[in-house]
C-alpha cells in the first residue's frame, strides 16, 4: 500500500468529499486512517458555519473517522478569529445560526439583536429572513456598519441535492445596501487556509488540499502553492471544463484513490 | 392660476410623491383636484406590490384624492398582464405578499407552494425567507423554472426610513441559481408605462410623469419620451449629481408646484 503524494500535511474538505449527508463517501475512514498511520498530519475544513467543530468532530468520529474539535478548521472559527484582529469585542450583528452566535461570543464579541453594531456578520443562515435583511440595511445606513461574511458559496450540497448558501444572504445584503462586503474569509481566501497551515504546523509547500469544488478549494490551493486534489464524489462533474483550465494535481474518482494498494 | 405643463396625460408615482407612509404631500391633493377640474387625465403609478388596487385606491380617497382601483397601476397588475402574455394560466411560485398572489389568481395562474412550476414570480416580499430561497432554487433546478420581477427597487421609502426592497429578494434568487430575472416589469420598465398610457388613453409625447426617483420615474420616462417631472420630496436629495446627468424637464420642490397661482 502506497500513498499517492510524500507532503506531510492533508487538508481535507468535508461536504462532497469525506461524506455526503450522513453517508460517508466509501473509503474515506481507511484513507484518513492509513495517512494517520503513516505519520501524515490530517486536518479537516468546513466552509460550513452551521454547526461547532465538537459537532463535526463528532459527526467524524461517528461516521468512522476519530477527530477532536482542534482537527476541524470551519469558517465561524475563522471569522471570529479574524474579526479579532480587526476589531476585537466589537458590536456585531449575525445573519447567521446559533453556533456562529456562539463562536463569536466566545471569542469576545457582543452580538446584538438590532442595529447598533459596527459589523454585520453574513453566514450560510437557514434561518435568514426579511427582518434580518432588514437590521442589515438598518446598521449600514444608521450606524455605519461594515460588513464580512463566512463563504461564498452559491449552493451546498446535502443528500436531498443542493440548498441554498451563504451566497444567497450576501447578495440580498449587497443588494438592499449598496455595499459590498468587506471580507468573506472562507474558502478560497487564503485566510482560512493560513489558519489551517498553522493547526497542522507545516509549510503550504508540505501540504495537500483534497476537495470537491474547483472554484474554492482548488483556486485557493493553487494560489497558495499547495498541491491541489480534486475529487468528482461532490459537486464539480467530471466533464466541468475548469478542470482543464485550473488544473488540479490530480482528478481522482473518490479520495479512496489517495492510496494504491 | 395655470398649470405649468400643457400635457392632457399625468402619472404619478405614490410613495415619496403624493404620499410618504400615511401623511400627504402638502399640496398633493388641491394639486390633483385643479388637473382634473382642468381635464386632465391622473392615474397613479406604483412599483410596490403590497397592496391591492382597491387598497391604493382607498387609501387615495381616505387621503383627500377620491380614485379608484383603475386609476391605479401598479407592478403585481403589469407583472399578471405581461405574464398572461407570455405563459397564461402557467403554474407559478410566489415570492411576494398576498395581494400579488390574488392579483395572478384572479388573472387565471396556478399558484403554487412548491418547486413545480415553469415560473418562479420575484417580489418586494416582507416574509421573505430561506424557505422560499430554497423553493426557487428548487424549481429553477428541478423544473427549468423561468424568472421573472415586479421591481428593481433596493429599497422602499416609509415614515420610519427606507427598508429592503424587491432587489434584495431578486438578489439572492439570483445568486444562488446562478440565473438571471428575464424581465423586470416594473419601472423603469416600459412595460408598466405602456400599460398606464393605454390606461390613460393618451400617446407618450401627450403625458407627463412625476416622481421622486432619477433612475426609475425620470429614466423610464425620458426613454419613452414622455415629459419628466422630479419632485425633491422623497428619495433623491436636491444635491445628487445625478440630476444634472439625466435631465428631466423640470425639478420641484414638490408637487405642489406643477399650479402656479
């Protein structure tokens, strides 16, 4: 049995490329597994604000892959510790779910119910309506607001087909403001991956992105000189023609093919 | 006292024209009263889809202006009619309130809570939310569902300040399917005005509108060439450069202005 790649350090995104749903894609625990026991260091990323990283550590550790939250690198973690760099304990307004609320809460922010904020939060929010577009729109026009969002991804893929993203929220807040947003540091800014490179404590040459989706996870990597994976058990269909124009390092069927046998 | 254009044809725009929220424009009503006396020919035009003609009508009259529902032309009217045109009886999802969904009923529509649609209809929409997001996204999709809007406003001016409007909703439709709205029938649309100058009975050169907003009420008008008439009560500053740029015939004050004594 051989790895496919030498790099010490294995970035893997989770929806559309370790499991589906609540389906693990097959092979993905022998593989995280056999890259462990090579001494390989493994770390999972979510563009996903919706749950907290003990909840994917656990969905993880459940579905066969044994992970702790320090493992898990999601956008809410990033947003937080980026907005503290920018603006530590500031006002903030969330259009967002509950454990953003609470990422956010427990790195210092006050999270407000109106428009007296100097942030708006924009998040892949299932629970995103008018009155929230419209404390949007309040807390720019009144209070000057900036605003910076989780990811933007127009769709996210569920065992049902794809849902709405976070695209969708940052839109309709662009749209009714006038403003653009400021940040959106989920994939494929290259803020959420020096974070990841950080947690794994290697160099982006040392390591490996393995995802499902062309625009983000293989644009971020290239552009930041990992070697990039792309894996067609997600979004991104075999004959999508930014294949060839992005050029992965490699296209495989499933990340089952990271280990030859 | 003379009215200072000759035109038999008057459209007015509601919100930030002849009313804000609740309260009359001073002048609003002695001004409507001394066209009719004079023979011309009123109708009222509305971008907004979130009441019924019968109610814009009623609200008119309890306000001083006596009208009725066909002196009233509004974007959910135009939007069933131009509909009708393209796709009659179509079954059809609704983001929007329910004077819109009454307006599609009673012009033969299938009005649906579901994906299964061939049209997706796109409105100012205070119950927006990710529900509905998805069930566009859903029959864009799934049924090749087509778009279509009653406005492009971003925003909607009322006695407590300007909320989110129709360019929110149609935003975030559009960000998340990846489609474009095919058609938009509201101002500055001409398909609204073609409906008000038949309503009317006059040709363009023959009317003159008049509104608060440049890029809708002025740029609609001068591009069907109809007489242009901005009034300084609503949503666009006396300052904003845009004036000079687009030229409309005349600027006022308010409407109280179009009779000179």
């Amino acid at each position: 049995m051989t790895i496919r790649l030498p790099h010490r350090g294995w970035l893997f995104d989770l929806d559309g490329t370790v499991y589906r749903g609540e389906g693990l894609i097959p092979g993905a625990a022998e593989t995280i597994a056999a890259l462990r026991y090579a001494g390989r260091r493994v770390a999972f990323l979510s563009n996903k604000p919706l749950q907290t990283r003990e909840q994917y550590a656990g969905k993880l550790t459940r579905l066969g892959i044994p992970a702790t939250p320090a493992d898990v690198i999601n956008s809410s973690l990033v947003l937080a510790r980026h907005l503290q760099s920018l603006d530590p304990g500031a006002p903030v307004f969330v259009i967002g779910e509950p454990p953003l609320v609470d990422e956010l809460r427990a790195h210092g922010f006050e999270v407000r119910a109106d428009h007296r904020v100097r942030w708006v939060v924009i998040a892949f929010d299932r629970t995103f309506d008018y009155a929230k577009l419209n404390t949007a729109l309040q807390a720019v026009r009144r209070s000057g607001a900036r605003l910076i969002a989780t990811n933007p991804d127009r769709t996210c893929p569920t065992e049902d087909g794809e849902i709405p993203d976070c695209a969708g929220m940052i839109a309709a807040v662009e749209a009714v403001t006038g403003r653009t947003v400021e940040v959106i540091v989920g994939k494929p800014s290259p803020i959420i991956l020096e974070v990841a490179l950080r947690a794994l404590g290697v160099s982006a040459g040392e390591c490996v992105i393995v995802g499902d989706r062309i625009e983000t996870d293989i644009v971020m990597g290239k552009r930041l000189g990992l070697a990039t994976v792309l894996v067609l058990t997600g979004i991104t269909p075999a004959d999508d023609p930014r294949i060839a124009e992005i050029g992965p390092d490699a296209v495989l069927g499933s990340l089952r093919e990271l280990i030859r046998s």
